[in-house]
C-alpha cells in the first residue's frame, strides 16, 4: 500500500509540474503578445514624422 502511494504521489506530482509548465507557456505566450502590442501601439505614433514635427517644436 505504501508503495503504491508513493508511487500515486509521484504521478500526481509529474501531472501537476506537466500541467504548470503548461499554464506558464500560455502565460508567457500571453504575455509576450501583449508586450509586443503595446510596443507596437507606443511605437507607432512615435516613428510618425507628425509626432516628431511636433516634438521638434516643444
């Protein structure tokens, strides 16, 4: 019976690294999505010749 738990203990432990390592790979997905997003969309309006017009004058 002891041997068996151990053995159930591993297996649970297995799935639930397996199923972590999953869920930080979508969060990392997600993550570098939205990181590459936002850089665009604050990148845009700052490689626009208007935008720098307008800094030049500041």
């Amino acid at each position: 019976a002891m041997a068996w738990d151990k053995r159930h203990q591993i297996t649970f432990f297995k799935i639930s690294v397996m199923s972590w390592n999953v869920y930080f790979e979508l969060c990392f997905c997600v993550c570098q999505r939205l990181l590459n997003l936002s850089i665009k969309t604050i990148l845009i309006p700052f490689s626009s010749h208007k935008f720098w017009l307008h800094f030049s004058r500041l």
